[in-house]
C-alpha cells in the first residue's frame, strides 16, 4: 500500500465480522446531468474507501453505503 492521504468524512462502524464505510452526502443540484456526475463521483470515490478498508480488515466483509441526507435515500456501494 502507497503512503498517500486518505480522508473519509462519514463514519465506518467496526464490527468483529463487518466494517461499513457510511458517506453522508447532500446534493441540491437541480440539473439533472450534473447531479449525476456528483452521484458518479460519490460512488467512486466510495468503492476506493471500500477497498482501502479490505485490505485494513481483509477478514471482515467490507460495505460501503451513500447516505443522501436531502433526499433521504440510501445507496450501497461496493
């Protein structure tokens, strides 16, 4: 693993068997093209997270989760 910086803002609960990386995000972007670059960008941001934390905890399950505050809507990411 590379000696870079990396910046989660959410929380990752730690169980004994999973560890969930929850990224809590708000997007008030009306024009539909851009929202969904923003929910691309998220979404790949979010599966870097996730396999950052697999090789932290290689024997748990790892999930990642987009949490869209405004729209309340939950997105599971891998």
């Amino acid at each position: 693993m590379s000696a870079k910086r990396v910046v989660v803002k959410g929380r990752v609960p730690v169980d004994p068997d999973e560890v969930v990386v929850i990224d809590f995000k708000s997007c008030d972007e009306a024009d539909p093209d851009q929202r969904s670059e923003f929910e691309d960008e998220n979404r790949a941001r979010l599966a870097r997270y996730v396999a950052l934390m697999k090789e932290f905890y290689p024997k748990c399950t790892v999930r990642g989760v987009l949490a869209y505050l405004d729209q309340l809507r939950f997105e599971e990411v891998e």
